[in-house]
C-alpha cells in the first residue's frame, strides 16, 4: 500500500461517520500530519525520524509514512548528507506569507472588548513609534475617567504604564533617544538608578503600574504583547480610577491583562524562549506580585 493509499484509506474511515461528532467531521490524516510538523517545530531544527516520533508520541514507522507524504509536497526536507528531517520550503513560502497578511493591531484588537467587559475597565492599545509608545486604540469601561484620550497620542516613556513596558522589553538604542527627548519637556526627571528599579519590577511583576503618573487620579496596568521574528511588541493597557485600584482590584486585573496579553502573543505566533519575554508571558498562569498600594506610583 502506498503513502498516499494510506491516507486516503484513513480520509474514508472519517467520512464513515466514526467521528465523535458527525456535525464536526475532519480529517484525522490532517491533524496526524500537523502533529509530525508540529514535533518539528518543537525540535527547534533538523530532528532524526526517532526524536520526531518521540516528540509526536507516534510509533517511527508511522511518522515515516507522513514525512514520506508530506516531503513529496514540499513541507518537510530530509538532508541527503545526515538524513535528518527539518521544515521544507513550502512551509517557508507558507510561514513567510501568513506573517505578511498578519494585521498584527487588528488581530489584538480582537480581544480588546472582551478584556474591557471581564474587567469592567477602559483598555487601550499602544504601537511603538517614531518618539515613543502611541496609543492606537482605546475602549472606554464602565467607570468614568476624568480623559478624553485621543487615538495617536503619544505617551511619556516613564511616567507611563505602557511606557514602562517598552522601556523594559525594548534595546535601549531605541528608548535613550526618547527619554532624553521627552526629559527636555518633563516635570520630573529619573535617575539611571531608577529607571533600572523600574525595569526589574516589569520583568518581575510581568506588569508595570502608574497611578497619576500621566493623568492625576488614573492608575494604569499594562503588560506587552510578543509577535514573531524581530517585531517590537504591542502593549496593552487597563485604566481605572485610582480611588478603586486596590491591591485586590490591581491583582485580579493584572491576572486578566496578562491572560489576554498571553493569548495575543500566541494568535500572533510568539513561543516563549528562555529570555524575558518568556518571564514576562509565563507569570500569565499564576497571580501577579504584590505591587504595593497603587498610589505609590513607585519612581
């Protein structure tokens, strides 16, 4: 029996009607397929038959006949010299063509209200640009903010939130010039001293939170979005009045923020790796630190 007799056998044995649910009908070869490139991916390069089948939790044989299959269209290679397996070049043509359709803002803005409906709280979306985080969506919450914010503007880098961010999860080439831009304008200027605090307490916390740092009497809470390759991240943020934003209240909406923003950076294709963004994404699955009481506004 050939490769493709295979599949096909296993294609008629799901249009049977065996499935679990005849109204969700797929084809199990497919999803068998997407197991082995998926173990492939997780290799994190060129993998030989036996790591693959040990990481698709399939028998070698079995796997063999799906790289056979999925060679022949160009989504796996197999390196002549070492006979190891890796991604092909149609999965490239693939990969590098769904990361040019991606709207990266559309695709996070998505989950924007359902965030703003859990929390009860304004929520905004902020872009890296060319003088510092620009807010490129806002949804107003259920509690009255004393702002009119306008989609474009720009936020200090340090007395913001989403400011904050990016001053921890982006290379200082980028964030020096716009602290030393904005400092000329600024009421109050940091010490390198405290801009590293700062930065140590987004990479612990997973979130970084101002109260009155750009509008008196508003606290903010927000945490990065990660996207694939070297795209800078998004950040998203929550807004809420700082007469409400107890400990309890910050913490349960830290734990939603970073839920949500986990989330986005998976739809956008980010794996965490070993570095900060992994830190950043993995503190999603327990309870934020404690930040102390919000009107610290801690420099």
């Amino acid at each position: 029996m050939s490769d493709l007799e295979h599949v096909g056998d296993e294609e008629s044995e799901e249009s049977s009607g065996r499935s679990a649910s005849p109204s969700r009908q797929g084809i199990q070869s497919v999803e068998i397929a997407m197991t082995v490139l998926l173990a492939l991916e997780q290799s994190a390069g060129p993998a030989s038959l036996t790591q693959i089948a040990a990481l698709s939790g399939m028998q070698p044989s079995k796997v063999h006949r799906y790289l056979v299959s999925l060679g022949r269209v160009g989504l796996v290679a197999q390196s002549p010299s070492s006979g190891l397996y890796d991604l092909g070049p149609a999965m490239r043509r693939l990969g590098a063509e769904a990361l040019r359709r991606m709207d990266e803002v559309g695709l996070a803005s998505e989950q924007l209200p359902g965030l703003r409906d859990r929390t009860k709280h304004a929520v905004n979306l902020a872009v890296w640009g060319d003088h510092g985080p620009v807010i490129v969506r806002w949804d107003y919450g259920s509690y009255a903010l004393p702002i009119t914010v306008r989609v474009g503007a720009t936020l200090p880098m340090l007395a913001s939130s989403v400011g904050r961010v990016y001053l921890t999860h982006l290379p200082k080439t980028l964030t020096d010039p716009v602290i030393r831009a904005q400092d000329a304008t600024a009421d109050r200027r940091f010490t390198d001293e405290e801009i590293e605090r700062i930065k140590a307490d987004v990479r612990r916390d997973g979130v970084a939170i101002t109260s009155g740092g750009v509008i008196p009497g508003v606290t903010s809470v927000a945490a990065p979005v990660f996207t694939t390759g070297q795209s800078l991240p998004l950040a998203v943020a929550i807004a809420l009045p700082a007469r409400v934003a107890t400990e309890a209240v910050l913490s349960t909406v830290s734990t939603e923020l970073l839920k949500t923003t986990k989330a986005i950076s998976a739809e956008l294709g980010h794996q965490p790796g070993p570095g900060r963004e992994a830190r950043s994404l993995a503190s999603a699955d327990r309870a934020p630190a404690k930040t102390g009481r919000p009107a610290r506004n801690r420099p």
